[in-house]
C-alpha cells in the first residue's frame, strides 16, 4: 500500500515558529491586523471552518506554585478557524470577545503557511513582538518604581 504525499496547500504548519506567529496575532491590535490584511491581502478567498465564537475557559491555579491545583475562575476566550481559496486552514484563538480580531488572526494564521506571503507576515510578527517588548518593558519600569525594599528601611529600635 503506497501512501500519496499530502497537497502542500493543505499541509499544517506546526511547531515553534507557528507557535509564535499565532501568539503575536492574539496580543495584535485589532487594527494592526485589519491594516495588514488591507495592504497585503486584500483578494485572497477566505472561507469559515468554525466561528468566528466566543465562550469561557476554566483558568487553573497553585498556591506557591508548587500546591495543589485550584480552579481559579472562567475566562472568555474568541476562536476562529478559516480556510483560504488555495486550501491553507488556519486558526486563532485569544481572551476576550472580539470575534472579528479572532478571524483576523485565523487568516493570517493561514497565510502565513504559503511561501508567496510568509516573509510578509513574519515581518508583521517582529512588529507585533517589538511594540509588545517595548509596552511590557516600560510596564516593568513603572511598576518597579513602586518597589518598596525593606531591608533598607531603619528599624525604630536601632
């Protein structure tokens, strides 16, 4: 029994790079994706797999990190899942309820699988990852300002 090699247009890309693709377009500006997608990809065929839909996820915890596990609470989370006219499936996923920014990432989830647009959306995702390390690290400065070290503080029976 032979097996037939898969259409590379319906092969799934996975691993880390994916990984990380998908993960900027969740922290994205809607708007960023929308500009994008104008610019870039305005007559691509795209076609709904699932959603777009918005439900609620159970977010586990441990005390210390180390103790057992407790349900925390519910979040709500939007997925989409999309497929382009040459057959690259795509999905995104992120917190929140913006349905349309969840297809947004799906679609760019999707083109970011063919050669023609890859290079373009990687660039997109260092832009996403630089404006993200900028605001997370100017996050950290302000909140390290707030830092109270109490080994310097003068004990009152000194």
């Amino acid at each position: 029994m032979t097996e037939s090699p898969a259409s590379p247009a319906h092969e799934t890309q996975a691993g880390p790079e994916r990984k990380r693709r998908m993960n900027a377009f969740a922290r994205a500006g809607r708007g960023e994706l929308e500009q994008f997608l104008a610019q870039h990809a305005g007559a691509v065929g795209v076609s709904p797999v699932r959603g777009p839909e918005t439900g609620l996820v159970m977010v586990r915890g441990k005390i210390g990190g180390g103790g057992s596990p407790f349900n925390l609470g519910e979040v709500s989370v939007s997925r989409a899942s999309v497929r382009l006219s040459t057959g690259e499936i795509g999905h995104g996923q992120l917190l929140g309820g913006d349905k349309v920014h969840a297809r947004l990432a799906a679609i760019l989830d999707a083109l970011g699988q063919r050669a023609e647009f890859s290079a373009v959306v990687d660039g997109l995702v260092a832009t996403i990852e630089a404006r993200v390390a900028d605001e997370d690290a100017a996050l950290a400065a302000e909140t390290a300002a707030t830092k109270v070290d109490f080994f310097t503080l003068v004990r009152g029976e000194d």
